[in-house]
C-alpha cells in the first residue's frame, strides 16, 4: 500500500461562481437548509463542493454523508479574516 493513500483529501476554500449552483442546491437539499445568502465561500475535496458559508452571515451548508466540520471551520476561519481585512 501506498504511504499516500492514507492522507486526507486536498481542500480548496475559493469564491463560490455561478457555476456552483447546482452543486450548492443539492448541498442544501442534502443538509435541509436553505442555501445560504450573500457572497459564498465553498470548499471542495475531491473536485467537489462538500461545503458552502456565507461570508455575511456565517450561515452554511454541508455534506451530511461526509466529515466536514474541520472544513466548515476553515470557511468560517477565512470569511473572519476576509471580513477583517475589509473593515
């Protein structure tokens, strides 16, 4: 076996684009919340968005099926700074 095939995914925090609709519907759809307003930051592993916050509000969405509370910490860590850095 492989010494990297233990190694957690890659994460990618960007701005969400309109390309990310239907991944942040069916994110909403599978958590049972609304899709959150405002200007997003997603998180993608595995070349999929597994979790959406808003930089406004704090209010996100994620994969329920999957292990994303470190990854939503990290949105939120980011969407604090960003705020920071625009005030």
């Amino acid at each position: 076996m492989s010494a990297l095939a233990n190694r957690a995914p890659t994460v990618l925090i960007r701005a969400a684009r309109g390309s990310d609709g239907p991944a942040l519907r069916r994110l909403a759809e599978l958590d049972s919340r609304p899709l959150p307003e405002g200007d997003l930051l997603v998180a993608e592993a595995d070349d999929e968005v597994v979790a959406a916050l808003s930089v406004d509000t704090g209010a996100k969405v994620a994969d329920p099926f999957r292990r994303t509370a470190d990854v939503v910490d990290l949105l939120a860590y980011r969407a604090r700074r960003m705020r920071a850095s625009a005030a």
